[in-house]
C-alpha cells in the first residue's frame, strides 16, 4: 500500500512505526511525500519532519488511540460490514432534527450507548440525528469545536468503528446521521498541520483562532475530501458546517460551492440525499440558492433570527442581540419571512446586515429552533429555557419550535424539559492552557454584568458532569408532560399537510393583541397567548382543538376559540 502526505514545508520526511525503525519517504510533485508500505489494523504510525526526531501523527488520521500529540493508528473503513443496505435516505423536507454531544447524552458518553436511546428518539418523531463535532480533539471532554485532527473519531466516544457501528444502526432503525463540521479553524493544543504545511493563512484570525487558507488548493482538497469522507466511509447522510461566515475565500468558486458540487456527486453515484447546513451569520440566502441562480446550492442555513423572536417572546429577556427582537412584529417576520435583519439595521452589529429570502426559496431550506447547543451553552451558567420558565411558557416554545413553517430542530433533553443545565466545559491537559480558559470565561461575561460566581470553571470536571442528561427525569412529572407534548406536536406535524407546506405564501402571522401571537397556516390555526389575560381569537366554525398544551386552557364556541393564559393551541378542521 502507499502511504502519502503533504508535506511541502518539509524538506525530509520519515514514516515512523514505533519499535520498527523509520522508512524515508520519497518526494513527488506538488509537496506530497510517500512510501510503500503494508500497515496492519490497528498498527501505529507517524511522521518525523526535516531532521528532527519528534513524530507527528497523520493530518489525515482516522485513529488517534493515545490523543492527538501520539501516534496515529491504521484504521481501514472497508473492514466494516455494513448492515444498511436498504436505506435509501431520508430528505430534509419534512424532518425533525435531534442534535446531541455524544459525550453529555448518556451517563457512559460513547457512542454505543447512545444507540441504546434510538427507541427515544422515533417516540418523538425524529428524523435526523445531528452531532456535535466527534473529530479529535486535546483532553478527554469537549464541545468538539477545538478539533485538531479532522479525520479522526475521538477515542472517547469509541473511536471509528463505533461510529460506524453508530450510523449503521440508526439507518436501520430509520435514522438519518448529520455530522457537525468545523472547518475555518483548528484548536489550540495538537495542531501541527502548519508544520506540514501552509494549513492557515498568516496574519488572518478570526473568532476563535488562525484562518483557514483557502487559497491553497491542497487544503481545499483537505476540506472536499474530509466532507466527502463522512458521507462515503461512514455512511453520513450529511454535514451542518460550522460558522462558515469565518472562511475566508475570495477565490472565484467558493469552497461553500465546492463543496456542494462534490456532495451533489457523491450523492448521484450513491443514490440516495446528501445534505449540507450551514449555520451562518450573514443572512444570506446565496447560501442555499440553487446554483444555476447563482447560489451555492447547500440543502438548508440556520435561521438564529427565529430563535431570538421566540427566545425573546417566551423568556421575554432583552439585553445583547435580542436587544432587536423586543419588538413584537419579530416573531411575525421570522415567520413568515424567515430572517429578521434581512438589510435592516442591528444595533447588536451597528450596521445594517442581511438579506431577503426569495419568496419562492422552500421554508424547509431554514433550520429553526428555540434551544441549541450554542444558546444555552454560551450563556454563563448554560442554563435551559426550562431552568426559568413556568411550564406553560415552555409548552408554548414548543408549539413555536415544531409548528414553525421551517425545518424545526431539538437540542437534547429539550423535549422533556431537562433540569440539567448544558455548560461550557473543556479537559486541556496544558494548565496554563486551562487557566487561560477560564479567566478568558470570567473575564467575556465580566464584562456583560454577570457575577464571576455564576460562571462555572470549564476545566472542572463537575462542569462537564453537571452538563450530561438525567435520563430518571422523563419518566415524572412536568418532564413527562412535557415529553408527551412533543410526541403529540410531532405526531400532528406528520399528519397535516399544512404543517409541512414548503411555500412561503402558505403562512401568515400577526400579533392581534400584546403577548399574543397567531400562525396560520392553510386551515391550521396556531394560537399562542404569553399573556396574564385569556385571548379570544376567530377560527373556522368547522375548526376543532387538534392541540392544546393544557386541556383545561382553550375553549371553543361557534367562530372562536379561547385561550388560557400562559397556554397554547392548534385548530382546524379535521381530515376527511
């Protein structure tokens, strides 16, 4: 077999096998080294640079059983039997999203113990599961987000072949995989892609660290390549790729649109969908536009404007960027238009941002969602909706999250109404690199008014072992209530059309009075009255409560239907 690198800042390169000696590679065209050699599964292996004696693991290792500063270990994908030979796939359209951390979801946070909660997850109605990024990172827990070694599987979670063993399984339990992404950066301990090569562009940083450089074809091909790898090797029914605001490409092809053209092929010669999200900040529907109108042609885009008009309305806290949102008309425009700042001015930015979506553009093309990983665990305490609201308020965030026109996404635990919070935790075994963490944690919520107390230490281990879900909790009480309520607002969404009407023109919303908001969607009404006071709203005299978040709360008479305080509804006519 051959074993290739890219290695142009390289004048000599060994391949190193721990207790066989080292093999000198060969220079070819282009700054790729490589040698011929057979590798054993499992065997371990590694690069030495110029004339130094410390290995390096593979940029493109798919195993790293000792942590990202060891040796990487051969591991060959082929070797797995797949079981999922009847999946065909399963569209974005009409789908609900589960985004978990494989580390946090279950007491053992690996990934076959979270095979062990698919039952969970087709009760409410899932569709796709999303994870959190699984790629190698320093420590032993981590958002996933301080990637270094994009081609691995944390040894953690089980490594690659349980990740195989992961996806195989949900496919056949009828589960779609999305994968989450970090492509615009590399974390801060374990990266020795710049001693390979030009990896990250001098001089450009952005939010969490050196740019990626995108003007280097080799690394684009990196990119192209890990994407392709997820959906091909692993069975990846697609990716959501992170903050893709911060890459830097001013080439002519974006790599957004390189990549898309790559998934539209692979998902050509494999038959089946292959989606791409993109969580962006630009409000840009170049994004998901097709690309014969001059889009990139990816599947769908976050949408964080829905999340802040529904953060704001239920929660009714106005301080930041939901600073914008206060104003009631902004859970009207999310809806029916998809983006709040869409060329109007953001006092959180202090520029005008964004653009208008195409009325013709699907809704589905939007992932929305009241909780995410960000949302919650960005905020000093990474405290849930649920850890303030009253029930009835959090049952109203529900029917806004999975009746919204858009493509309706869960964070995990969301839909029992954990009690657990969801924290910002890290493991760097580096102190002064933990150190730094933290004081930099202190030191950004400092700064917005927070009490240092409140901000919990991210190298604790208690930060991380608070953060993974009481899994005792959807069995009692308003958890199971709340459990209930989604399984019932998904059951509906499945079986109304109106619910899944991809057309922009099929929605309509207003605000007919303060704390009350009104989403019609062909003969489906959604009534949510936040209020103190019980709203009376016009309905279809054929019009029967489909829905109600609390029995008691909604009452009908001939063309109206009552809301109780703090309650919603959905109403119509039943299906003939």
């Amino acid at each position: 077999m051959t074993v290739d690198v890219w290695a142009p800042k390289a004048s000599r390169v060994r391949l190193r096998r721990p207790g066989a000696g080292d093999t000198e590679m060969t220079a070819r065209a282009d700054g790729w080294w490589s040698a011929e050699l057979a590798l054993g599964d499992a065997e371990e292996y590694g690069f030495v640079l110029d004339d130094g004696d410390d290995l390096r693991p593979d940029p493109r290792s798919r195993r790293q059983p000792s942590g990202v500063h060891a040796a990487s270990a051969f591991f060959d994908p082929a070797a797995h039997t797949w079981l999922d030979h009847s999946w065909t796939g399963r569209q974005l359209a009409g789908g609900l999203i589960y985004e978990l951390h494989v580390g946090t979801f279950t007491p053992e946070g690996t990934l076959d113990a979270a095979i062990d909660r698919f039952d969970h997850l087709l009760e409410i109605g899932v569709t796709h599961i999303e994870l959190l990024p699984v790629n190698g990172f320093n420590g032993v827990h981590n958002w996933g987000y301080d990637g270094v070694l994009w081609y691995a599987v944390q040894e953690e979670y089980g490594g690659p072949a349980a990740y195989q063993r992961f996806v195989d399984a949900a496919h056949q339990a009828g589960l779609a995989v999305i994968q989450d992404v970090v492509y615009n950066h590399l974390g801060p301990s374990g990266n020795y892609l710049p001693e390979f090569g030009p990896y990250l562009r001098e001089g450009s940083r952005n939010t969490w660290g050196d740019s990626v450089n995108l003007d280097e074809p080799a690394v684009r091909a990196f990119i192209v390549e890990n994407a392709l790898m997820w959906m091909r090797d692993y069975h990846v029914d697609g990716l959501r790729l992170d903050a893709v605001h911060a890459l830097l490409d001013d080439g002519d092809r974006h790599i957004l649109k390189e990549l898309a053209e790559a998934t539209d092929a692979l998902s050509a010669h494999l038959g089946r969908p292959l989606t791409l999200i993109a969580e962006s900040d630009m409000n840009d529907p170049t994004l998901i536009l097709p690309r014969e109108a001059g889009g990139y042609g990816l599947t769908a885009q976050w949408s964080d404007d829905y999340h802040h008009s529904v953060h704001v309305a239920v929660s009714g806290e106005k301080a930041g960027y939901y600073e914008d949102f206060a104003t009631p008309e902004a859970l009207v425009k999310t809806s029916t238009r998809g983006f709040f700042h869409d060329g109007t001015y953001s006092s959180f930015r202090e520029r005008d941002h964004g653009h208008p979506i195409p009325a013709d553009v699907p809704t589905w093309r939007l992932v929305t969602f009241a909780q995410d990983h960000d949302q919650i665990g960005n905020r000093a305490a990474g405290d849930r909706l649920s850890q303030t609201l009253s029930y009835g308020r959090l049952a109203c965030a529900a029917v806004l999250n999975l009746f919204s026109p858009f493509t309706p996404m869960l964070f995990m635990g969301e839909e029992w109404g954990a009690g657990t919070p969801w924290q910002f935790f890290t493991s760097h075994p580096e102190p002064e690199l933990g150190e730094a963490t933290a004081k930099g944690r202190i030191a950004e919520f400092a700064k917005m008014g927070w009490d240092e107390s409140a901000v919990p230490d991210p190298q604790d281990p208690q930060t991380f072992e608070r953060s993974k879900l009481d899994w005792s909790e959807p069995g009692r009480g308003d958890h199971a209530r709340m459990l209930a309520l989604h399984r019932d607002l998904a059951a509906l969404r499945r079986a109304r059309p109106e619910a899944t009407d991809p057309s922009f023109a099929s929605v309509a919303a207003s605000t007919p009075a303060e704390g009350v908001f009104r989403l019609d969607r062909g003969a489906l009404s959604v009534l949510v009255n936040l209020s103190d006071r019980p709203a009376v709203q016009p309905v279809r005299e054929d019009a029967v409560v489909l829905l109600a978040t609390d029995a008691a709360g909604v009452s009908r008479e001939a063309d109206t239907a009552t809301i109780a305080p703090e309650s919603a509804a959905i109403v119509g006519p039943r299906l003939a």
